[in-house]
C-alpha cells in the first residue's frame, strides 16, 4: 500500500487504513517506492505550516504477513481469522528540536523515539477499523492509543477512496514530553510550567485516494484534520500565539512496484 505518515512519521499515527486497487494478485514480495510530498505542522500543535520532500516507500511479503512501511511501520500479521487480523507493530517518532519551528524555543529536545505495541484490525467489503496500543521504547516513553474506522468506496477497477473518523489517547509520560513545560523549561521559554495527566490527544478525519495508474505505477493523495484535545488542547504551546488545536496535513506521492 502506499501512502506516507503523518508528517513524515513525525506524529507516528496510522494515517488511514486504505486498500489496493483492482488488479492482478501481487505475488509474494513487493516493493513500492517513489517520491512524494507532504504539508504539515512545524510540530504537532502549531500553528505555522511547511512542506517537507518524503520518499514513498513500502516492502511486504504476502500483503501484510510482514511489512516494513512509511505509514504502516514495521510489523507481523500473526493471527488472521474470519476478518481480524492482528500482530506486533513498531512505529517511529521524529525528534522534535527547539527550532522546529516558531514557539518552541527554549523547550528543549524530545530524542528520537521508537514505539512498540501491537495491532488489532477488522475488514469487511465497504469498512475497516483498526486499534493500536504502542509505548515509546526511550524518547518519550510514552503509551499511546490510537483507533481510526475507514469506509471503502471503489470508484473504478483503478481508483480507490478511502476515509474516517480518528481518535488518540496518550498517557501523561507522553503528554509531559510533547506538550509539557517543566521549570527549566518554563525559565528559558517564558510558557507557564505546565504538567499533563493522561487524557484524549485528539479527534478528527483522514481520508486516501488511490488511483493505478498502471500495474507497476500508482499514485496516492491523503488529508487529515486533526483537533487536539483535553491535556494537549491546554498546553501552552497550543494554546499560545504559535499554537493551534487544528491540525492539517495533506501531501500526495507517486510509487512504483516491483514484485517477486
């Protein structure tokens, strides 16, 4: 499948849960790469925007027995029955610098983190949902909930609409980390201190469309609207001059397969 992360893994959440388009069964391996584009927030809570160059790319054996994705993660389907499918998940997070962008200076460096967890996902014909649970393995060490329902809409034999609501839930490790401000940091930022408990992060809406361009070639454009909510909506790096609660995201990318 192709497609890209939120803002180029720097959120880490599933971003749509999407289908492939009609077509000849892929064989056993494949692997999709190609350029693409996405436009996003300079952190998650601002308000300023930036369009960031994101290579495509995606490699699967048998669908998704295994799979190392830009927007799926890493990760096994270890049980797979009557429509459920679930199996470990490893995703990424971006660190996030204090010139990432206006409003954050003085709030220091959250490193790189990487989140592992696992994945619960049920289809049928016209819908899909999905949850994962996933705890930060150093950086924030956070937990993090995530679900997101998607209906499918085939428009042609080659192109594909997907889309739905999005929710996330974040415990206060997480929050503290990316949307906390500490004493130091209060010192160095001129933000009040502020310190999240645990709590809804946001809802909103993503939605995919997949056109095949050719059996090697597809192109894919998604968007999102994310509103962040409770701990995150109060933090004053939201609720600041250089914060927003609504968060967009929108890109397109282009990937070509190959298969073995």
């Amino acid at each position: 499948m192709v497609s890209l992360t939120t803002a180029a893994g720097a959120f880490a959440q599933p971003s749509s849960i999407g289908s492939e388009a009609a077509g000849p069964p892929p064989q056993d391996w494949t692997f999709d790469i190609g350029p693409g584009a996405v436009m996003a927030p300079w952190f998650e809570g601002g308000a300023y925007y930036r369009v960031l160059p994101v290579p495509n790319l995606d490699l699967r054996y048998q669908r998704d027995k295994v799979f190392i994705s830009a927007r799926d993660g890493v990760g096994a389907t270890l049980l797979d029955v009557a429509g459920f499918k679930a199996g470990p998940i490893l995703r990424y997070r971006f660190p996030r610098n204090e010139w990432d962008g206006p409003g954050l200076y003085g709030t220091g460096f959250v490193p790189f983190t990487v989140e592992g967890g696992g994945f619960l996902r049920y289809d049928l014909p016209f819908l899909a949902a999905k949850i994962e649970l996933r705890r930060g393995l150093g950086g924030s060490n956070g937990l993090v909930f995530d679900a997101l329902v998607d209906g499918k809409l085939r428009l042609a034999d080659n192109f594909f609409l997907s889309g739905g609501p999005r929710l996330s839930v974040t415990d206060a490790t997480f929050n503290q980390a990316y949307f906390g401000i500490n004493a130091a940091q209060s010192f160095n930022s001129g933000y009040a201190q502020y310190y999240p408990g645990a709590g809804l992060r946001s809802v909103g809406v993503g939605t995919s469309a997949r056109w095949r361009i050719s059996d090697k070639l597809t192109g894919v454009a998604f968007g999102s609207y994310n509103r962040l909510a409770d701990m995150a909506a109060d933090s004053p790096l939201v609720s600041g001059p250089a914060g927003s609660p609504n968060q967009f995201v929108v890109g397109a990318a282009l990937s070509w397969r190959f298969e073995w």
